[in-house]
C-alpha cells in the first residue's frame, strides 16, 4: 500500500538509508571482525556491542526499505484557491490564548511534533485540510475543544 511522502522527507530517509548502508554498516562490520581476531568472543565487549549494533542498522535498513519501497512521493504545489493541502505549511492563531502555532502538513512515516510537522490524518491535520486563510478550524484536545484562526498558508 502505498503512502503519501513529501520529496524532502523521501530524500531525507533515502539519504540515511545510503549512510547505513555504505558507511555505518560496513564501519562496524570490520570493527566486529576485528574485535573477533582477538580470540575469546564470549566476554569481548566490543564484539558483543558491535553485533548487537549490526543487527541495529540491518533493522532500521529493512524499515526504510519498506518506507521508500511503499511511498509516493508529492511534491508541495500552492493550491490556486489557497486551501490547506499535502505539503502546506499553516500558521494558525488560537483564539481564546492569541497563541500562534506553525505546522507542516506531512506524511505519516514522516511526522514530527516538536518540529510542528503533523500528518494530514492527525487531528489538527485533519481540521486544517481544505480550510483557508481566515477560515476557523476546531480541534478535539485533551483539554476540550480549541478554536483556531488560519493566518497564513504556504508551500
């Protein structure tokens, strides 16, 4: 099943996929190699660790196998009408506390809260999708209901 992935976060995992894969990987097999010259592997440290890390990096290679394996990747076009899409980035001002807030509309695999980027299928996400400038949003909290105005979208 394929899913939505913006084309710098597809670049961003397919960047880290090539440093594992050709750098790291290779990196600490040849430290596990030679910590397994040294002779008694059952009490080495390094070797223990350097396994242990192998096994690591061959996980997270299979992951962003099957993130870039499965992704479509979309590029951020401003819409004509100025709606919030994939890929926007809004601005947004809570009514009651003036607080402003600024989140990029991203995908799932690629979400990333304290840097404000939310998948489109989040709660904020799902309330800022289709809505303008000037247009008011409600999203369910833990706290109750809060009231968002949109200040800005871009792309």
């Amino acid at each position: 099943m394929k899913h939505l992935i913006s084309k710098e976060g597809f670049e961003k995992f397919k960047a880290e996929w090539e440093h594992l894969k050709y750098v790291e990987r290779p990196a600490m097999i040849n430290q596990v190699q030679a910590a397994a010259a040294e002779g008694d592997r059952s009490e080495n440290a390094a070797y223990t660790y350097g396994r242990m890390r192998v096994r690591e990096i061959d996980r997270r290679l299979r992951e962003l196998d099957r993130i870039l394996d499965g992704a479509k990747v979309v590029e951020s076009q401003a819409s004509d009408d100025g709606t919030v899409r994939f890929g926007a980035t809004v601005k947004m001002k809570d009514i009651k506390t003036k607080r402003e807030r600024t989140y990029s509309i991203v995908g799932e695999k690629e979400i990333d809260p304290l840097q404000g980027r939310i998948s489109m299928k989040s709660p904020v996400g799902e309330a800022l999708m289709g809505k303008k400038q000037g247009d008011q949003v409600q999203v369910q909290a833990p706290k109750g209901v809060i009231t968002y105005e949109i200040v800005e979208v871009t792309y």
